[in-house]
C-alpha cells in the first residue's frame, strides 16, 4: 500500500516564504514523475511544479522565478520551496506521485498554504 504525506503548510504573510515536503512510502517502488498542484476555493485543481526521475522540472508560469521544486529520490521525497509568496498562491496543495508501469497516480492528502496581504 502506497502513502503519501504532505507537510509544511501554514499561513504566512504576502512575500514571506514556505517550503512543502511530501514522502512516499509504502511498498518497493520507483517514482517516475513527483508533483505538487493546488487547488483555490471554486478554482480547479491545477499544475505547479513537477520534477521527474532524472530531475527535469515543469512550472506553471504564475509560479516561475518564485518557487522551486526539488526531490530526494533515495527518500521518495519532494520538496517544494515557495519564496515571495501571494495572496492568490493561497490555496491547498496537494502532492501527486506516478509510480513507473502504474497508468494511475497517487495522491496525498492535501496541505493548506494561506498567504496574508
């Protein structure tokens, strides 16, 4: 069975920085692709930053400059470091991990991130 926990969300002031952490953890396994999406009240969930095996990074513009993804692939873990943050980053953050040779993702349960004006 494969869990995936997020950590490191809260509540910071505009410009003000957080870093996210997820592990995964479970049976024997390989992560292809780690990502990190969000989701705002009444807003669907959408892309911020994924990182492959290999270390090759997407970003979702509103979030280039800004944040910065980075894993630890002998832990299962990703990492999401989140600088000069806005009141529209505010949102819950979830983690998405997709295990080579599994068509289906696995998804954690979610962390709150609210950035204050």
């Amino acid at each position: 069975q494969v869990q995936v926990v997020e950590s490191g969300g809260g509540l910071v002031q505009a410009g003000g920085s957080l870093r996210l952490s997820c592990a995964a953890s479970g049976s024997r396994f390989s992560i292809n692709v780690m990502g990190w999406y969000r989701q705002a009240l009444g807003i669907e969930r959408e892309l911020v930053a994924s990182i492959t095996y290999g270390g090759t990074t997407n970003y979702a513009d509103s979030v280039k400059g800004r944040f910065t993804i980075s894993r630890d692939n002998a832990k299962n873990t990703v990492y999401l470091q989140m600088n000069s943050l806005k009141p529209d980053d505010t949102a819950v953050y979830y983690c998405q991990i997709r295990i080579t040779g599994l068509t289906y993702p696995y998804w954690g349960q979610g962390t709150q991130v609210t950035v204050s004006s």
